[in-house]
C-alpha cells in the first residue's frame, strides 16, 4: 500500500460525500464545509453514504492527486457525526493504513469482508 510521513496531518469527513465530486468539489468541501486549508499539505478522506467507496484529496505542493478505493464487498468503519468535531476527525496515518486494509478501528478488528 502507500506510507504515509507520521508527521502528515489526515482529516476525515464524517458526513457523506457524492463520490462523482473531483478536484474541485472535494476542495470546496474541505475549504468551506470542514473549514480547512486543503493547500496546506494535509489529506482529505471522504467516503459515500454505503461506506463502499472513498476518496483522498492531497496537496503535494504542485497539485493535487486524487485517489479513489471502491470495496467490491463489505464496508469500510467509519465514524459518526456524534464522534466529529465540525464535520471531521483528525487521524494519525498509521490509523488510515489500518482503515483503508479492512481494520475497524472501533474494536481493532477485520471487517468481515478482510480475508488474505
């Protein structure tokens, strides 16, 4: 998979996206619905409402790339609105690795649809 620096700041959003959003809709997204920089070299993670698909928006100071991961089963955990503060949950990247490879980071757990 990707390594992330440990010093890459990674905001998720709780709410859920439309996932045919791109550059500029997942900018507009982090700038004015979660009130954050999206140039400041932080990653964006959005998912849809199935939870099957998600999306990360990062700076890398020349551009942005967009990356897409669509389950062909299960679900990814992800948090509630409850958990968030303003829309979205500050991760470590050791936690998105764990997210994005099927833990569920509620119980430290396989998801159900994780098998090697």
């Amino acid at each position: 998979m990707f390594n992330f620096s440990s010093s890459l700041r990674i905001y998720l959003c709780v709410d859920p996206t439309d996932m045919r959003k791109a550059f500029n809709g997942l900018y507009a997204i982090a700038k004015h619905q979660l009130d954050l920089n999206p140039m400041d070299g932080s990653l964006f993670l959005f998912a849809n409402r199935r939870r099957d698909r998600v999306k990360l928006l990062y700076w890398d100071g020349t551009g942005f790339w967009v990356l897409a991961k669509r389950l062909e089963k299960g679900t990814f955990w992800w948090p509630g609105r409850t958990e968030a503060n303003q829309g979205s949950i500050e991760m470590k990247p050791k936690a998105l690795g764990m997210l994005l490879n099927g833990i569920d980071l509620k119980d430290g757990s396989f998801r159900a649809w994780f098998c090697r």
